[in-house]
C-alpha cells in the first residue's frame, strides 16, 4: 500500500493549517492544498463563499502526476525544475508551487483573483511551510508501543467483531 511521503500531525499540522489559513485569507482563492509528491492531501482549507470543492484526493493525485511529467520536461530541458505551474481556463486557475522536494502547494481560485497577488503570497507561505516540513524531516518516526498495538487492535476487534 502507498504511504503519504511526509507525517504531518500536532503542531507541525496546526501551524500548516494556520499559514494555509492566512494563504487564504490575504489572496481570495477557494481553495488551498498542501499535496506530498505521492499525491496525498497533507492539509487543506477552503473559503467559506466557496462552492462546494472538487474531489480534493482526485485533485492532489493529478496535481503530484502533473508535477513529475513536468519534473521530466524541465529535466529534458536541462533545467533541475520548474517550480511552478500555471493552468489558466475561462472561468479559473489553478496554481501549483514546490515547497522544497517533498510536497506541492495547490491554490484554486476564479478569474477574479490576480495571479500575481496570489504569487506574491505564496511565496512566503512557502518559505514558512516549507520551514516546518524541514523540522519534520529530522524528527524521529513515531514509534508506537506493544501495549498500544495490542490495545488497537482489542478495540477494532470489539468494534467490529
């Protein structure tokens, strides 16, 4: 079974959360995602006008495909990478930036919202985000005890026979 690339729980979700939060806030996207290079949605929010979202698993699986053929075009190229993505239609954009190897920033937003603030923004949203997936890339794997394993498992047989 694929497993997400990156553990992002506790703090390090909450203090994600709160910058994707403020992501949201200053430039007047829809939607926000923080995406692992396996196509796992690690932290995501939304406005509260915003009609309801896209199939957001299916989203984070095509945007991580996306960035890995482009990883191979920029590598054809000779280029290392590209570190963002542009996809404009008639009625949105979507705009995909790398934060550092390890995951992709998602921002959803109609053609009201001016690509360049929503640039500007992500920018430092990165620089933050990517500040605390660096921390939790050195922090040791959790490890859960005998006796929790033991236990988990007791529950999930007694919840489901």
């Amino acid at each position: 079974m694929i497993e997400p690339s990156l553990a992002l729980y506790g703090d390090a979700f909450d203090r994600v959360d709160r910058h994707l939060e403020d992501l949201l806030g200053a430039t007047g996207v829809r939607y926000c995602l923080l995406v692992d290079r396996k196509g796992f949605v690690l932290s995501h929010k939304e406005a509260l006008w915003a009609p309801r979202p896209p199939a957001l698993d299916s989203v984070a699986t095509l945007v991580a495909s996306n960035a890995a053929a482009t990883a191979a075009l920029a590598n054809m190229l000779g280029e290392r990478t590209f570190s963002e993505q542009i996809h404009q239609g008639e009625q949105g954009t979507l705009y995909v930036e790398s934060v550092g190897d390890s995951a992709l920033l998602t921002l959803i937003f109609d053609v009201s919202v001016p690509l360049g603030r929503v640039k500007v923004h992500t920018k430092k949203a990165i620089a933050q985000v990517a500040a605390i997936l660096g921390e939790l890339q050195d922090a040791p794997p959790v490890q859960f005890s005998e006796d929790f394993s033991k236990g988990a498992s007791a529950l999930l047989d007694d919840l489901l026979g």
